[in-house]
C-alpha cells in the first residue's frame, strides 16, 4: 500500500491541470512527495511515509482552502504513472527537473531525483535561494549547503562557478538523496557531500567560507545565527530561506544584532528570501 493524498476543489469551476499541479506541489514540497498524478479536479500525491502523508494534509487544507483526503494506493505501478506530474521548474538562468522532465536544452539543468520527500524544486523557499544566488557573486566562491536536501542548491553553486562546495545535513537520507544528485548532475566528485550537525561541531572542513546558503525555518536561522557568522569571512555573503513573513522580523533582527548587514529581499506568497553581508572584524 501506497501513502497518497487527493488534494481536490470539488465545488470550484474547472483548473487548469497545469496549474493545480503546480500550486499543490508547491504547498506539500516541504513534506516529502515522491510522485502525483492528476485525479478528477485535482491531484493525487504519493508521500515516502504516512506520517508526512498525515501532515502534509492538514497544512494543505489551510494553505488551499481545499479538500485533502488520504489514500492508500495497492497499485504497484504508481510511481511510473504518476511520476509525470512532477515537472521541470524554472527560476532565471536555472532549471530544476526530474529526469522524466528534462529540457531540451540541458544548459542550466539541474536533474534531481526527488526520493524521500528531499527537494522537487517546487517550494517558494526553493525558487528564492535560487534566485537570490544568481544575483550574488557565486564564481570562485568557498561555498557551505547548510540542510542540503536533495543538493539542488549545491548542485546550482557549482552550476554558477563556485570553486568549492560542502553540502551538510544531519539527516542520513537526505546526504544519501543529495549524492544520488549529484550523480545524476555528474558532479560526484565536485561537491563534497556529507552527515554533519554544523551546529555541534568545533570545526566543519572548508571553513571559512566565502557563501553560505542556509534554507531552513525562521526559528532554525534565529538560533543559528552566530554559528552561521563564526563560519563565514568577513563580508562574506549569507542566502537564507525557508522564512515565512511573521518570523522575518526576528529573522532579520538576529543576524543584524550580530553585525550582518541585509542586501537583498524576494519575495515569493507567504515566503522570504534575504542576502546578508557578513560583519568586518571589530564591527
């Protein structure tokens, strides 16, 4: 049996498939989805575990306003039906695809393959780190992934000519997703991909770091504030997301009581996107 969740809008006027796929998918990225396919005035998504299937239900009947009822789906070829729903997703130069959505043109092609719930590129904190780092000075830079994922941010660094790149996650799955990533992306041996727990440990390999990128929760930002600092130049720069308008105050505010200076906002709905510039010694 399969975890799935119809996600429908049974009393409003004909969607566009297109669209509904994409305002689903963009609200239950964040909860591990592993593959859709459309169902009557709507979209069906598979989740890698009932737990995320059961959680990503209840935000997404807020978030929509709409109806999200859990299926268990006996059908053993779902994921060869259904993986066609999840799409190619586009931010400026880049583009983040599954590898049964790929571009003609693979220039700025980022393949991911999404397992385990760890980046289909559909999430607005997604798009605004992408979108940010191609308005920052990426080429030559140190770089540091902090809860990397699927590595989608990684794999970009190094797409828009980092020198180096560490990519970090305390979760075992998701480095084990990230280096299937960077495979795909044959950049296996070009980003340095590993289990680490930034927060609890005396030194990470590389630092100091020239970027840090950092898509996590508002509250995760706040407390990691200064460990995110210690690690950077001075005047280095930091790309945080994963924010949501009610926390970017406290966000905002705990990286400038430490020094760092805000350079950049996007915004995307209920989601915000901020580049900070590292303090110089003594300030």
């Amino acid at each position: 049996m399969y975890p799935g969740l119809d996600v429908t809008w049974p009393d409003a006027p004909p969607l566009d498939a297109d669209e509904v796929a994409g305002r689903v998918l963009a609200e239950v990225d964040t909860f591990g989805p592993v593959a859709a396919e459309p169902v009557p005035s709507g979209l069906r998504v598979f989740f890698g575990s009932m737990d995320d299937r059961n959680v990503a239900a209840a935000h997404i009947r807020v978030a929509l306003a709409c109806r999200a009822e859990p299926v268990d789906v006996p059908d053993e070829q779902w994921a060869e039906r259904s993986q066609a729903a999840l799409t190619a997703v586009t931010v400026g130069r880049l583009t983040v695809a599954p590898p049964w959505d790929l571009p003609p043109d693979r220039a700025g092609v980022i393949v991911i393959q999404p397992s385990m719930g760890f980046g289909t590129g559909h999430h607005a904190s997604t798009r605004l780190c992408l979108g940010l780092m191609q308005e920052a000075p990426v080429a030559g830079a140190r770089v540091l992934d902090v809860g990397t994922g699927s590595g989608v941010l990684a794999i970009a660094a190094r797409m828009l000519g980092a020198e180096s790149v560490v990519a970090v996650d305390f979760d075992a799955d998701a480095v084990t997703s990230a280096r299937e990533c960077a495979e795909l992306n044959h950049m296996s041996n070009t980003i340095d991909i590993r289990q680490s727990d930034i927060e609890h440990e005396a030194v990470v390999r590389g630092e100091p770091f020239t970027l840090i990128l950092a898509n996590l929760t508002g509250g995760m930002l706040v407390r990691m504030a200064s460990r995110l600092l210690q690690l950077m130049v001075p005047s280095g720069t930091l790309i945080v997301s994963g924010v949501t308008h009610e926390e970017e105050t406290a966000v905002t505010g705990a990286f400038a009581d430490l020094g760092a200076q805000l350079r950049a906002r996007l915004l995307e709905d209920e989601w915000v996107g901020l580049r900070f510039s590292a303090p110089l010694p003594g300030t």
